[in-house]
C-alpha cells in the first residue's frame, strides 16, 4: 500500500472512531480539513532578480517547480520585502515587524560574541508564535539573525535547525574549513564554517543547495503527521557564483559565464522545491501546506548576474529593483489556482497569515505590521491590504514610501522623486514637481511612520573596520 493510500484509511479509521461520520469521498475530507493547521513552509532565496523566476517571464533559466507555487497558487505582482538587502529584510519577515521597531537597520556583522548583534530578544519569531499552536519548527539554510550562542535559531522557537549562522557562504564542502565561527579571522571567514545541525557541527559532503534541499524533504518525512513550520533559507543565488557540473550542464545556451553559473544555481534551488513538491505530494500533504516562494531583496544585478528587468534600481535601493520581488503562495486546499493579485503585499504579511490560519487563536508577544492575505486573496475584503508600505536605508538616508499607485522616493544625492507605480513601473517619469503638495503629504506621513521606529542597535557591514577596533576580542572563544 502505498503512502498516499495508507494516510486515507488511518484517516478513516479516525473518523469512524469519532462516532461513524459517512464520508463517501476525499473532497469530504477536504471539507473536514478545513480547520486542520496547514503545515507552512517558507522557501526564502537570496539576491534573487525580480525577473529571474519562470512565473515573472524569465527565459533563460527554466524554473519550472518555483513556477508551481505561482500556477497552483498566488502570484504577487506587487510582493514587497521590508528592507533592501538581507540581516534586516529577515528579521522583518521572521517577525513580521518593520524591523526599524526594534532597530535591526543595518546589515549585521558576523560577531559571535556579541550577544547584540543579531535579533534582539524582545522579539518574537514566527516559529516561537506558531508553537504556541503547537507546531513543530525547523530552520534551514541561513540565519543571518545573530551569530551569538543566545541568539541561535534553538534559542528563538525552532525545535530544529540545519545551515549556518553567517550571512552567507561557500558552497562546495571542501571549502568548508573552520571548525566553528571562533576560529574565523574576518567578516567573509564566516563563509567557510563547517554546517550546523543543532549546536553540532556534521560531516557534510554535498553541494549546499543540494543539502539543505535533503535536508527539507528529510524533515517532511519525519514530521508528516504535523502541523510543521519550515523556514528554509537558502542562500543562492547570493555570492560565490559557485555551482557543480549536474547544474551548469542545463545552460549551454548562455554563453556569459557569471550568468550561466548564476542561472545553474536558481536552477539548483528549482530542483529542492520538485523533490520537497513530491515528497508532499507522496505524503498527501500538499493540499493542506502553505508554501510561499521569495527572495530576501531584489538582484545586486552587476554582483551575481541576476535581472530585475523592467524594475529601476538593484539589491540595497529603495527603487522597485530593491524591493519588489518574486512571491507567490500555494495553499490547495484554500486559496484559488493561478490567481494574480496586483495590490501592494510585504513579506511581513506572511507571519500574519501563518498565525491567523494556524486553526487556533494565537496570541503574538508583539503588535505586528503585517496582515492576514487571505481574504484580500478570496475577495471577502474589497479595500487595500495595506494604507501605505515604507522603506528606510537609515545610513544612506534614502527612503521611500508607496501609497496605492503613488511612491514617493527621497534619495540625499538625487532628492525628491514621485513616480505612480501603475502607469510608470521603471520608475522613469519623476512627478515630484508637478505634484509637490502630494509628495510633502506623503513625506509628512513616512516622518510620522520613522518617528515610531528606533535608532540603530548594532553597527553594521559598513562598520567592520571600526568594530574591529572596538572589539579586539571579536573572535576569542568564550572560555
Ligand atoms: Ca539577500
């Protein structure tokens, strides 16, 4: 017998020692699952290009399993992240929280002694939140939220965790050199730590795409009987381009050698999303799981080779090219098949919509920013999910902020900028001028928003060099 079957008679069984309910057939079942929590997966890339995925018109590289999220599901024309680069776009995503509440506003340093860098603790994560309805939790891949012992994933309500706490990394294994983050020496050293599982470090042997991808299908394997929250955080596309021959094989046709590398690791990252796919599949999960497809912030295009295409601007703007990027959900057994939603949407909402349908009340630690999609997926609420979504590179000073159709931009070097986003998606016609009462309203508005948000909380990337000085102790192992 095989899984599929076995699941539909234990469930029968079920059924008919719960006082003999008749049902005659699965979509009965269905009706009854409707209150099941659905598992939640959360398949997070990184430095992947707005144009760079199958579903967003994509030619050259075929993604045809992240395309499924978007056919079987919701493609977000209009999907958002809170931040333009990685450390705090994830802490806003993770606690679905404009991330400047609690001062994440820069890009952290690796510093595993420093128990102020990374998420601070006041802050709820989604896997703590989702417990609270009993989910099992995993995290996989990138951490990039505090490399310090009390800030590791363990710590901040996953049960399990398989990656790195860097903010990114090496992918062959032999480059895999340092025993642990103490025995790095600089900033990109955390590129080169052996991986995690748990606090133990493991003998791994695969590609890293390849192995976080094994690892995912592993988990729902385990935990089929559920509800599990996975957050799966690989870190391709992001730099090294770095991809093995099963990979690079399938772009023959792109002759630029950084964009065929590039293009071999989305490719890789297509593959982990078929097999996590088919193993649901296999375990009759797949109409009661939530899987949703983004990346962290938008292609740093001259860096890796990705494509933003129409979009102005790459990784690190507060244009569209930043921010904007691929998203889409699946969830069969309540959301609508190849639905196309052109409203603004936020990676935060993705920690609202997880709580608010985990088939129990949840009560959050904190206020969230983030809405439940649903029913401004099903219709059931005609109005904007959102008045207004904002952006905030506080070291550059640059900002932005979107209200329906209209953005307003402020950068220190070009200054005011007003785009509507409808008509002008390239960000190319600056109405500022001719609509000054407009911008100021709007600016007026972003001042109230920033005012509610905290300074900085930790030094950042940029600050290496001065961390350095203030922290000679940075890589002593705590005795
Ligand atoms: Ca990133």
């Amino acid at each position: 017998m095989n899984m599929k079957k076995l699941k539909q008679l234990q469930r029968w069984l079920y059924c008919l020692l719960l006082g003999g309910c008749f049902v005659t057939s699965t979509q009965a079942f269905g009706q009854n699952q409707e209150k099941t929590p659905p598992n939640v997966i959360i398949v997070l890339v990184d430095d992947l290009g707005y144009a760079d995925v199958g579903f967003n018109g994509c030619k050259d590289i075929l993604t045809p399993n992240i395309d499924r999220i978007a056919n079987e599901g919701v493609k977000f024309t209009n999907g958002y992240v809170s931040y333009a680069v990685c450390g705090p776009s994830r802490a806003g995503l993770i606690t679905g929280r404009y991330q400047g509440r609690f001062g994440f506003r820069r890009n952290p340093l690796f510093a595993p002694n420093d128990p102020a860098m990374g998420l601070p603790l006041s802050e709820e994560t989604l896997a703590a939140a989702l417990k609270k309805a009993y989910y099992k939790t995993i995290a996989i891949g990138k951490w990039h939220l505090g490399a310090h012992h009390t800030l590791h994933p363990l710590k901040r309500g996953f049960d399990d965790f398989y990656g790195f706490l860097s903010g990114g990394h090496r992918y062959f294994p032999e480059e895999w050199t340092l025993a642990d983050e103490y025995e790095a020496r600089s900033q990109f050293d955390g590129y080169k730590t052996m991986l995690l599982r748990n606090y133990e470090r493991v003998e791994e042997n695969a590609y890293l795409t390849d192995a976080l991808s094994r690892e995912a299908v592993s988990y729902i394997e385990k935990y089929q009987d559920g509800p599990f929250f996975m957050y799966l955080s690989y870190n391709a596309p992001h730099t090294p381009l770095q991809a093995t021959p099963k990979y690079l094989d399938r772009f023959d046709h792109i002759k630029d050698k950084r964009r065929k590398t590039y293009a071999a690791m989305v490719s890789a990252v297509d593959d982990g999303l078929g097999a996590i796919l088919e193993k649901l599949e296999e375990l009759d999960l797949r109409e009661n799981t939530m899987i949703w497809f983004l990346s962290d912030n938008g292609g740093p295009e001259p860096n890796n080779s990705s494509d933003n295409g129409v979009l102005r601007g790459k990784k690190g703007d507060v244009y569209e090219g930043g921010i904007r990027v691929p998203f889409a959900v699946s969830w069969p057994a309540s959301l609508p098949k190849g639905k196309v939603i052109d409203q603004p949407v936020i990676s935060l909402d993705i920690f609202a919509t997880a709580v608010e349908n985990a088939g129990k009340p949840i009560r959050t630690k904190n206020k969230i920013d983030g809405v439940n999609l649903m029913p401004f997926i099903n219709g059931k609420k005609k109005k904007q999910a959102h008045d207004w979504l904002f952006w905030h590179k506080y070291d550059q000073g640059n900002y932005a902020l979107r209200q329906g159709d209209i953005k307003i931009v402020n950068y220190q070097k070009q200054g005011k900028m007003l785009f509507n986003l409808t008509k002008d998606i390239s960000e190319n016609q600056d109405l500022a001028e001719e609509n000054e009462q407009t911008f100021d309203k709007l600016q007026k508005q972003f001042k109230q928003i920033e005012a509610k948000m905290k300074p900085p909380i930790f030094l950042g990337l940029m600050h290496n060099e001065e961390y350095d000085k203030l922290h000679p102790k940075r890589w002593h192992r705590p005795k």
